[in-house]
C-alpha cells in the first residue's frame, strides 16, 4: 500500500478518536515517504491527546518534516520557537 492511502487511513483514524492506531498509520505513512504524516505525529505528541505528551519528540519529527520541504513543518516549528520565547 502507497505512502499517501497510509496517511488517509491514519487521518481517518485520528478523526474517530483512535490517536494510537492514527499515530502507528502514520509511521506507516511516513516510512513510505509520506512526509506530511510527521506533522500529524508530531501534533499527536505535541498535544498527548490519547498518547503520553512529548513536546521534543513532536520537535523531532517536525524538523526532520520540515527538512524533507514539508511548508507545514516549517510553520509549526516557527509557532513552536514563537511560543518558548513567550514563556522567558
């Protein structure tokens, strides 16, 4: 199966409020060249919903996103960066 029927399994997935299986799909998805896939996971440990929170690991993957030319990695790392400087 293509990287890109992964990734609409995995959203489909995350839309019914199943984050474990959505977030194992879009590894799946990923793996198969899907870079998009990585923001959805990084956004699924961003915000721990279902899954135990990991805001580096959602770094992680939306710079490695971002470094494959994902524009939406790009973004969410920018917010991400704009947002710890808030806390200081």
């Amino acid at each position: 199966m293509n990287g890109a029927k992964i990734y609409e399994q995995a959203r489909a997935a995350y839309a019914q409020g199943n984050p474990q299986e959505a977030l194992l799909l879009f590894q799946r998805a990923a793996a198969a060249g899907h870079t998009h896939a990585l923001c959805w996971m990084a956004r699924i440990y961003f915000r721990g919903g279902g899954i135990q929170q990991n805001c580096r690991m959602a770094e992680l993957l939306l710079q490695q996103a971002a470094a494959a030319g994902d524009p939406a990695a790009r973004r969410l790392l920018r917010y991400m960066s704009w947002k710890r400087r808030q806390k200081r």
